[in-house]
C-alpha cells in the first residue's frame, strides 16, 4: 500500500460511506427514508473512521486538500508530496461518488427531488448568504484542523501516524467530524474538504441522472475556498503558540 493507494481507497470509502447515507436518507423509497440530520452526522463522522482505519499507517489520512496543504504550510508535510496527495483524494472522491450513483441507482430513478440528487453528491447552504456561507467553512474546517493538530501532535505524515491501539486510534477524528456536523453542519452542509464536494459535484454533472437539475456551480467556489482558508488559518495559529 502506497501513500498514493491509501489516500484514494481511503477517500473513495470515506466518500462511499458520507453521501451513502445521504443518499439512503433523501432518495425515494429507501429503508432510511427521512432518517434526519443524526443519521447523516453519525454516519459521516463513521465514514472518517472506516477511511483512517484503512489509510491511516500508510498516508497519515488526510483525504482533504485543505488538510494536506494546512501540514505542508504548518511544516509538518512536504510540499512536493501535496500534489500526488490531492491527485488521489480526487481520484478517490470520484470512485466514492460514482459507487454511490451504482448503489442506489434504482432509487434516483425514483427520485424527482433535485435538491435531494445534488445532496447526495454536494452540500448546499440553507439559507443562501455566501459570505456567511463562506464564514461557516472557514469556522468549520478550522476547528477540524486546529483539533486534528493536537490529536496527532502535528505529526501524521507516513512515517509518524500516531493510529495507536489498532483501529482506536481513528476514533478522535470520527467523533470530531462528528461533532462539528451536528454543532455546525445545519448553515452550510460542513463540506470542510474542497475534495469531499467538488469531486462528486463533477460527477454529478457527468452522470447520466435522471431529473437531475444543475449542478449549483455557482455556490461550488464556497466549500472550496473556506476550507482552504479556515486550514491556513489553524496552521498559523498553531505554530505561533509552537515556537
């Protein structure tokens, strides 16, 4: 297992399993049919332990642009490592999504909401106020970073990923993305990872779905850039209190 290798098969399952149960919750006809908002944020917060479970010792599990990039300028990851790393989260994201459309394919033929589709692949904010939008990202992906830095002591490159008592170690991180989706997931959807919305909003575009409606581009620049923001942000904050 490469680096490489691990960061695709872990973002294609964290992907798989996050708009799985969105897919389960909102597409007609499901068993999970109007499951609600607990459901989503658990199953999310599951779907980051099952990837760091897999990818974790081989890559350090960043599956999250924003992340990779938020090491690279905290100096805890090299910046000639950034490119492959988010080349494979892409790839990943794009697995994820595209065996969620295959999983519940029946069901989005079934499906005339297109709210509802383009959830299953990308968030949305609830109330359309891109500044806000914008600052509930950079909130979110801040506190996601901030804490994962203090988890890891700074160190999840390959060499140094602190997973510890087998598959316990990825617990932390499941419950803090846990938590910030219940505490701060109702504004915005908590993308807080460019890769966990653009990648399946592309194959939202490129797959053949019935009834569904646009892809929203013109809110995809949000959950891109606020948590490219809310990572740079943590990242400097941590090391000014790590001189």
């Amino acid at each position: 297992m490469t680096p490489f290798m691990a960061e695709l098969i872990g973002t294609m399952l964290m992907i798989l399993l996050g708009n799985g149960v969105v897919a389960n919750v909102l597409l007609n006809d499901t068993k999970g049919n109007n499951g609600g908002w607990m459901v989503i944020t658990a199953a999310w917060g599951f779907a980051v332990f099952v990837g760091v479970t897999v990818a974790g010792p081989y890559s350090g599990a960043h599956f999250n642009p924003a992340i990779t990039i938020g090491l690279a300028i905290a100096g805890k990851f090299p910046w000639v490592n950034v490119v492959p790393y988010i080349t494979a989260q892409f790839l990943g994201a794009f697995l994820g999504a595209t065996l969620v459309w295959i999983s519940y394919y029946d069901h989005y033929k079934r499906t005339d909401n297109q709210g509802s589709i383009l959830a299953t692949f990308s968030t949305g904010p609830a109330i359309r106020h891109y500044a806000v939008n914008l600052g509930a990202e950079i909130i979110g992906t801040f506190v996601l970073f901030f804490t994962i830095l203090y988890i890891t002591g700074g160190e999840i490159t390959p060499s140094k990923t602190p997973i510890g008592l087998g598959s316990i170690g990825a617990v932390p991180v499941a419950l803090l993305v846990w938590v910030i989706g219940l505490s701060l997931g109702g504004t915005t959807g908590y993308a807080i990872n460019p890769v966990r919305d653009l990648g399946p909003r592309i194959m939202h575009a490129l797959l053949p779905i019935k009834n569904k409606g646009t892809s929203d581009w013109s809110y995809a620049w949000v959950p891109i850039a606020g948590p490219f923001i809310g990572a740079a942000i943590a990242a400097f904050l941590y090391m000014s209190l790590h001189v």
